[in-house]
C-alpha cells in the first residue's frame, strides 16, 4: 500500500518535522511497506488463541514486607549532589 504525500505532510506537521521532497519519497515507501505489513498481521485468524499478558507466567518472588531503621539523615544525604537545609536539591527540570 502506498502512503500519499499529503498524509506523510500532515503526520510531518503534527509531530513539528520538517522533511524534504526526498524524504517524503522514501518516508512513502517505508510507511508503505509497514501499512502492509500491518495488513499481513491483520489477516490471521486469531479467534482461539487465548491473549498473553507475559511470556513467562511463571510467579514471581516477592521479599517479605519487612519494617527497617530508618536510614540516618547525613548518611541519607551523604552522596547528594547539593543539600538545601537538610534536604535534597534538585535542578529545576519544568520552566527552566
């Protein structure tokens, strides 16, 4: 299936890229051939084949839920990067 420029242009506008009439063409044909592939999966029939949440469903060990000393205030903050009144700092990473 051929995917047409003009939707390689809208999904392009969308996710803020820019693109070349190159790599539009060659976008085409890549997306092309993932849309038949998609269509290829599409076509099996899947009716009795029960759904998967893992593919181990062997259980897992949990540890028990054990109450521990709380960990002392300087060796807590004793790796930090920087402290700010007894208390971790951290870079602002929102609104910078």
């Amino acid at each position: 299936m051929r995917v047409e420029k003009a939707e390689i242009l809208k999904l392009a506008k969308l996710a803020r890229l820019e693109f070349s009439d190159a790599e539009i063409e060659k976008l085409g044909d890549s997306l092309g051939d993932l849309v038949g592939m998609l269509d290829t999966l599409k076509q099996l029939k899947l009716d009795d084949v029960e759904p998967m949440t893992a593919v181990d469903s062997s259980p897992r060990p949990l540890r028990p839920d054990v109450e521990q000393p709380m960990l002392p205030k300087e060796k807590a903050l004793a790796n930090a990067p920087e402290v700010n009144l007894e208390h971790f700092s951290i870079p602002k990473v929102i609104g910078g």
